[in-house]
C-alpha cells in the first residue's frame, strides 16, 4: 500500500517551529517510502483561522522545500462529509442525540462532564445515552437542539501500537462520550480529523505528542465506524530551556520559522537543524542533505524524550551557541558557491547593497567576493552588515575593532596613510607582491608586520576579523585599498570609542 500522510495545521498564526518538524517528519518519511506527502489546513475554527495564517503556513513550508504532492484540503470544505458520518453513527446507534441544553459550547462540555464525573465518577453516565429511538427521534424532529455524542462502550479499553512510544492503552471508562457535532451544528475536531483521514485515504498520522489523548477518542470513532485506523506516530515536543513549553504566547517570534527565515538562515541548514530535533540518523554524521536526510529517516530513530530549543531567553537574539547557528555557518561555508549566490544576492538586494554588475563585468569578482568573505560568516545577513565593506563605502566601523586596532596604535594614522602611497606604486596588486611589500614597509617603519596588518583590516573593512588579510587586499582591489587607507573616516570613529 502506498504510504500517504499529511500535515494538518490549524491557520491560527504563523507557522510554529514545532509544526514546522511534524511537516518535515511527514514529508521524510514519505519520501523514504515511496509515498505522498499531503497538507490539510484545519480551518474549522472560523473565528481563529485567518488567511494570513494560511499563507504563512504555506510560505514556511515553501521555504523549507516542503511542498505538497496533492492539492491543499480545506477542513471547512468537508463539513457535510463530517456530518454525514455523525449521522451515520446516530443511524448506527454507535452514537446518540443529546439534548441537554447546557451544552452549545465545547467549555460548557467540559464544565458539565467534570461535574459529573465529580458527582458521580463515571464520565459516561449521561441521561440521554439510552433514551429510545423513538424518544430521541421525536424529540429531534419536534426542533429541539442536540449534540451528537459517540457512545463509548462500557467496558474494555483502545490500544494501539505507536511507532515512537510504543503500546498505549487507555480505558473506555477515563473517555467521555465525546461530542462528535455540537448542538449549533457544528462538527468538532476529532470527528473532522478521522473523516478527512479516511477521505484522504491516510496510512500514516504522525503528528505532535500532545495529540494522544485525541488518538484514542479518534480510534474509537474509526472503531464505530467500521473503518481500520491508520498507524499512529507521535513526536516528542520541543520545549524551551529549562523544559516549559515553548509557546506562542511566551516566546514570542522565536516559535515562528519565518524568524529564521529573516535571520538570514538558510533554509537548507534550519531543516537539517529541525530535523536533528528530536531524531537522529545511524552514525554521527549530522550535516544531511535533504537526499541524505530522506535516506536515513525512519520512525525508529525518533527521540521519545523533549527536545530542547536551546536559545537564551533574556537575550533572544543572540543565536551564536545555537547549534542552528554553528549548522547554518556549516552551509554557508561548505554548500557549492552557485547555490549560495542567489542567497547572498537576495540579501544585498533587501539591504540595498545590490548591483547589476554582479552579474555581468563584476561577476567573477563577485563570486570571488562571496566566497572569500562566507567563511568566517553565520548567517545570510552578515553578508550586508560584517561584509557590508565589499560592496559599498558606507559602512560602519566596529568600536571594539577601533580601540584595538587603532587607538593603541597611533602610529598608524600616519603609517597607513604613507602604506597607501606606496601600494599606489604597486603594478602586480597580487598575493605574493602585496606581501613583501608591506613586510618590507613593516620593517622600515620598525613596527610589526600584524599590526598593521590589523589596523588595515579595520580602516579597510570596519571589522575586527576576517579573512587572511592578504586576500582581503586583493579583492578589494587597489583602488579602494588606496583610498581607504588614506582615509580619515576610521580615525573619526576613534572619537566615539
Ligand atoms: N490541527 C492539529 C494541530 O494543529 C493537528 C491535527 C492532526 O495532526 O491530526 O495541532
């Protein structure tokens, strides 16, 4: 049978990491078997659901090369199909009509059975589970309001091997007769669920930890239902440091994947990242392509303990001990330069840093540029703000490189100045003659070859570190190198240290 799964989001915000790894998850494993990744948004909720939510949704999973293979299915388009199956169920006297006026709101549900399971410790005792057909019949085609509620046997339990956790079993007598459509008509989220799976011919639900209580109310609804369940897959969550939940509401952007996106992660680096994020290969390796990624995934080597989304709380944006940072770094450094390019050039096109020459006269410097400077780089945005001194001659000077570099070597304003002549003369601007020349001006000048090396990577580039200098002159070219050295912008920025 070919595998089929899907992700099934509900609209009601912007893509969270979390749901960002159950799509990535689904979308491997029907990859490694042959199989269809599929994508149902759960839009029932009509006052949380927004379309700005769906296309965020659709945007992360975009970015993160998550497409699905079928055409996008839309809960809410399936309402009749969901009743239907109530209905059915009703027919079947697998559920029954309740009339108990109290109950139009799912927190009303909940308020009542906790009451009666306090009053009288059985969650299923509800008055109208036995009423007679004929009774239920009347009273329904009289107008008067119901739920529909699945009856839950008395006695004996669900049971259902998980793929992740193992043998889980819960008794019938801790289930409430679960509302399956609300009195105002409205089909409720485990029916909808099971509906959509079967409609959508699922083998496979793999979906977040906090969805196994659902799992057994749904195996319920497929056992009345006559139909055979899918096979069940839950992940571990991902928690903040110190283990609370990471939510919307407390982590703010740092639960949503376009943050990343906007951080200058490259998508192919946050999905190895998220992929490691509760899973791990055979072997060591943890630089996977998506190729080797879908190779080596299988429900087997899901963690069954949290992972932790390991960022500083009080300083959110500090990434830099984030292993998405040293991953995203890995990419940057090693990925092929043509795949990188298009990247960096989005980036200088938002920072308004980008020309078209780049692409035509200059295109080789360019690529010499990008590939110098990624080395030392985290993130796509260092490209406009660290490298921001290859492509423009506004750009800032590091305070902490200008007291190191400069303000203990004051020497160095008259020094560079005189270097910058000298380079002037210079008809091979390469390596090797670049090199000798600035050793022998070092010596001559009875000042060390690394300090003014050092001071000329600030005055040239604004930044404490970077590649080798030598290289560093040579791609900037004379020309810039010349006029940046006799430049007094840098010693100006010494005022502000
Ligand atoms: N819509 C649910 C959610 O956003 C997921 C349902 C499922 O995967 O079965 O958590």
């Amino acid at each position: 049978m070919t595998v089929r799964v899907r992700f099934a989001p509900s609209p009601t915000g912007y893509l969270h990491i979390g749901s960002a790894r159950t799509a990535l998850y689904n979308f491997l494993y029907a990859r490694s078997k042959g199989g269809k990744f599929l994508l149902r948004i759960e839009d029932t909720d009509q006052e949380r659901s927004t379309e700005e939510s769906v296309k965020s949704i659709l945007e992360g999973l975009k970015w993160l090369g998550l497409e699905p293979d079928e055409p996008i299915v839309f809960q809410s388009k399936n309402k009749e199909k969901h009743l239907e199956a109530a209905f059915k169920l009703l027919e079947m006297g697998k559920a029954y009509r309740d009339f108990t006026p109290k109950e139009k709101t799912t927190e009303n549900i909940k308020e009542v059975v906790a009451e009666r399971a306090r009053e009288q410790k059985d969650l299923r005792s509800n008055p109208y589970r036995d009423l007679s057909k004929e009774e239920s019949d009347a009273r329904a085609a009289s107008g008067e309001p119901f739920a529909i509620r699945l009856k839950v046997p008395r006695t004996g339990k669900t049971s259902f091997e998980d793929a992740v956790y193992g043998l889980q079993e819960r008794e019938f007598s801790e289930i409430e007769d679960l509302v399956l459509v609300r009195s105002d008509g409205h089909p409720l989220y485990n029916l909808a669920v099971v509906c959509d799976d079967i409609e959508m011919g699922i083998t496979n639900v793999i979906r977040g930890q906090d969805h196994l209580t659902n799992t057994h109310k749904q195996i319920l609804i497929y056992e009345a239902l006559g139909i055979k369940p899918p096979r069940f897959a839950h992940l571990p969550l991902i928690l903040a440091p110190g283990g609370k939940k990471l939510s919307k509401r407390h982590h703010g952007e740092i639960v949503s994947l376009t943050t990343y996106r906007d951080a200058g992660f490259l998508p192919e680096a946050f999905r190895n990242f998220l992929a490691l994020l509760g899973w791990s290969p055979k072997g060591n390796k943890e630089i996977l392509s998506m190729e080797e990624l879908i190779e080596s995934f299988s429900l087997e080597g899901i963690h069954r303990s949290n992972a932790i989304f390991n960022f500083d709380p009080n300083n959110p944006k500090r990434w830099t001990d984030d292993k998405a940072i040293w991953m995203n770094a890995e990419y940057l450094r090693k990925m092929p330069l043509e795949k990188l390019i298009p990247y960096v050039k989005e980036e200088l096109r938002q920072a308004k840093l980008w020309r078209e020459e780049y692409e035509s006269e200059e295109k080789e410097w360019f690529e010499k540029t990008v590939n110098l400077i990624r080395e030392r780089f985290f993130t796509l945005k260092d490209f406009s703000t660290q490298g921001r001194a290859y492509f423009s001659e506004d750009f800032d000077f590091d305070p902490k490189a200008v007291e190191k570099n400069l303000k203990k070597h004051p020497e160095l304003e008259t020094l560079l100045p005189e270097l910058a002549e000298r380079l002037e003369q210079l008809v091979d601007f390469s390596h090797q003659a670049l090199e000798d020349e600035i050793k022998k001006f070092a010596q001559e000048k009875g000042v060390s070859f690394g300090v003014i090396m050092n001071g000329a990577r600030t005055v040239l580039t604004g930044v404490q570190v970077g590649p080798s200098m030598l290289a560093v002159l040579e791609t900037l070219g004379k020309k810039r190198v010349v006029a940046r050295l006799k430049s007094r912008l840098a010693w100006q920025a010494i005022q502000q240290v």
